[in-house]
C-alpha cells in the first residue's frame, strides 16, 4: 500500500497542484475555454454556477488557512485487503449489478448494458505524474478484467473524476459512448482529438437502448483542471433509468438547500439504488459548499427516495483531513441519529458486489 510519509518535494509539488485548483481565476480568463452557449439561469455567458450561489470560490488565503491550520488524521500505513470483482461479460435480464471500482468508479451492469462510472485506474488523482493525491487501495476491478465497456459517464472534471488516461485506454479498447455535462467535451477531445464524446445540460436525457435512458440532473459543486478554467466546464449527476427503477449516481456534491434532492425525487420517483459521496468534509468550513459529509448524506437519501444507497469518495484517495474510517463511522452515527436501518446504506471496500432483483 501507498504510504503516508510523501517526500518533502512531492508534498510541495502536491500543494502546487491544489493551490492550482481552488485559486480563482477572474483575473486571467475572461472568455470560456471549453464551452460557448446561450446564457441560463447555470452559465453567465463565461462561467458556469451553482443556482442562488453565484460566488463559492474559495481564495488563496482561505487555502493557506487550511493548510497551515490542519489536524489532519493520519491514514494507517496498510488498509483493509480487498478481493476484486471479476464481472461477467453481460447481463441480460433485468437483473442489475453494481461493483464498487473505488473512490467514486463503479462498474453498472444492467439490461444488457456495461455502464462506467467516473472511471480513474490511474495511480494518483492530480494534474502531475509524480504528486499529489495518490491511490491507497487497488481498483475493485483489474483494468484486463473489465468486460466490454458500452457507455462511460463523467460527472465533472476534477482529476478524482475525470481520468484522460483512462478514458484513453477505455476508448482504444471499446469505444464507448462518453458522456459528459457541458464542456468537458472539449477537455476530452483535446487530450485526444479520436475519442468521440457527447455532452448534455442539466435536463437532458440521452437513450442507451429500448429500454434504458441516461438524465443529467443538477448539482451543487463546480470545476477546473487548472488555473485558467474555474467553472468553464459544468458538473452533473446521473440518473439511469433502466428496468426496475432508477440508479441516481453523484459524483460530488454539497448538500446546499436539499433541493436538488428533491428535485430528482420528484422526477425520478421510482429509484432503486443511490450513490451518494460521503467523504472529503473535513475541515467542514472549507469543504461545505462543495462536499457532502456522511449526516448530510442520510438526508440526500432521505430526500430522493432510494430505496438504499451506497457510499463513495472516501477510502482510496486522501483528499482532506479526516481519518480514513471517519466517514464509516460517522455514517454509522448519522444513521442511528435518523433512525434508519444500517443496512439502508452501505459504505464497501473496492472489489464488492450489490446484486439488484
């Protein structure tokens, strides 16, 4: 496993990179890199943005404040062994299998179809091959043991979500369709001008076969790759309407109001299964208007109406500073607290398998 200990020039390179992606950049782009398109009541003309929120980003004093401020909790040096899922090629019953890849990659097998989501084998979430984020647990599936990839969905643009070396690979193995929110088309295509991607707005529905359709629903976080592109590219949440009820999956999330919740529950008023990030909230004045933590969780579940959800973002990247079982354990808590069944939602390691009827 990854150890804990990152020598002083990749902790620093590290840092660069982090500065990169929470700096705002009013300042050196005033035309959108990615993406060109009618103002809405999301996207000012340059700028995509969280409704009734117009200003969330956070500076570089606010960083320092963090940083130099932080009583992270110490990842152990070695974490749970996994056993990884070998999937089957396909299923072809409206039967439905989730695998729990890491982080938040989950392989979706359902009607027919083989569904990724957010996919990232890569070894570190970062902008540099020699720093920041690394992975601290294996993919729950070998890369060689993936089955034939027939549609691959990436909320967002942020490196923990949006691997280009991964969607490369998938691409010159299986030509999937790749679907992506507004503008991250274009980061795609411009690592490499083969891959063919489509992108949607917020309420937009792109059929995957007779029977199965994918909606990209609002959420409340934002994007960048780098400096010079805060918010160029818009982030989303999935629903994937198939056979037995919905899969609603987030890939990152702030609670905000709980409406956005709402919203899919209304939309989408039969949804088996939800995905729900439940780490990366520590410390919670920095994290807040970007990510979930595991007691606002149990609310998103709540509000949407899943019959059960699974947890993710936590346990494979070490993003903030709370410990690596925090989020198990405070979901454990949260839980309690509101009076619901443990067995409602699951926190897994990589490698493991929800089998849907």
């Amino acid at each position: 496993m990854v150890s804990n200990r990152p020598s002083r020039r990749s902790a620093i390179a590290g840092f660069t990179a982090l500065i990169a992606s929470v700096l705002p950049n009013r300042a050196f782009a005033r035309t959108n890199t990615y993406y060109q398109g009618p103002a809405s009541d999301h996207f000012d003309g340059t700028r995509f943005f969280n409704p009734g929120t117009r200003d969330e980003d956070r500076g570089l004093v606010d960083v320092l404040r963090w940083q130099l401020g932080s009583r992270a909790t110490p990842w152990p040096a070695t974490l749970p062994a996994i056993v990884p899922d070998r999937p089957p090629a396909r299923l072809e019953t409206a039967r439905c299998r989730v695998s729990f890849v890491g982080h938040a990659s989950f392989l979706v097998q359902v009607d027919g179809l083989n569904i990724l989501l957010d996919p990232v084998w890569s070894e570190r979430a970062s902008p540099l091959a020699f720093a920041g984020p690394a992975r601290h647990s294996p993919p729950g599936i070998a890369f060689d043991d993936l089955p034939p990839i027939d549609t691959v969905l990436v909320s967002h643009s942020h490196y923990d979500h949006m691997d280009l070396g991964t969607l490369a690979r998938l691409w010159r193995r299986d030509r999937p369709r790749i679907i992506v929110p507004l503008g991250n088309d274009a980061i795609i295509r411009g690592a490499d001008h083969t891959i063919a991607v489509e992108s949607g707005d917020w309420g937009d529905s792109i059929r995957l076969n007779p029977q199965v359709v994918v909606h990209l629903r609002r959420t409340h976080h934002w994007s960048a790759r780098g400096l010079n592109d805060r918010r160029h590219a818009l982030w989303a949440s999935f629903v994937i309407e198939a056979p037995g009820g919905g899969i609603y999956f987030v890939g990152d999330t702030a609670f905000g109001d709980g409406g956005t919740f709402r919203d899919v529950a209304r939309a989408h008023p039969r949804l088996r299964l939800a995905l729900l990030p439940v780490g990366g909230y520590a410390p919670r004045w920095f994290m807040k208007d970007q990510h979930m933590n595991p007691a606002e969780a149990v609310e998103a579940l709540r509000l949407c109406g899943a019959r059960q959800a699974i947890g993710h973002h936590w346990g494979t990247f070490r993003l903030t500073d709370e410990g690596y079982d925090e989020p198990f354990r405070d979901l454990a808590t949260a839980l309690a607290e509101a009076g619901m069944p443990p067995q409602s939602f699951a926190t897994l390691l990589p490698g493991s398998v929800v089998n849907l009827s």
